[in-house]
C-alpha cells in the first residue's frame, strides 16, 4: 500500500512537471515555477532525489528567464549538489546544468555591476 502511495505520489509529481516544462515553453514563467514548487514538493516526500534535482534545475531555468540571476544561481548550485553523486560527471545532464549556471553567474554579475 505505501508503495503504491508512493508510486502514485511520484506520477503526480511528474505530471506538475510537466505542466510546469509547458508553461514555460510558452513564456509563463510564474505560472511554470508554480508547478516546478509542487513537483519539487512531492519530490522531496517521495524522497526522491532525481526527481528532486530535475525539479530544481527546472525552477533554475524558470528563474533565469525571468531575470531572477540570484535564484538561479542558487538553484543551479542545489542542482548539481543533488545530481553529481547520481549521475556521472560527463553526464549531458551535468555539463548542460554546469553551462547554465556558468551563464546564470554571468548574467548576475553583469546585473551587479549596473
């Protein structure tokens, strides 16, 4: 029964997922983060760490289009800390995330300067 619970819990968290990957595909980036919070949730009582580290690199990149450099910079940083142990270093997934917050650092750098 519980890991039915859990199981069915975990679907749920994927399908907010994947609303929230919509969402922001189509530029409602707001409305995308709310999603990615609530996948993020049930990942974390799931405890489910991949899931946990895709949700987070999700609100990264939703932060990081809206301009929000300091969250995603903190998100991305949460991100890695959460997948390298899982995946391998030279993971697409790994260096794809490194690219990004190497971006995000930029770009909140540039925003401090002005």
């Amino acid at each position: 029964q519980i890991a039915v619970e859990i199981v069915d819990k975990q679907s749920l968290g994927k399908r907010f997922n994947n609303l929230g990957t919509i969402y922001a595909k189509i530029g409602k980036y707001e409305k995308a983060i709310t999603y990615f919070e609530q996948a993020l949730n049930i990942a974390r009582t799931c405890r489910d760490k991949h899931g946990e580290g895709i949700d987070l690199g999700n609100l990264a990149g939703a932060y990081l289009c809206i301009g929000d450099y300091q969250k995603a910079v903190s998100y991305y940083e949460h991100t890695l800390s959460i997948l390298r142990p899982i995946l391998k270093h030279d993971h697409s997934m790994i260096v794809s995330l490194e690219n990004d917050l190497t971006k995000a650092v930029s770009l909140l750098k540039k925003m401090l300067k002005s």
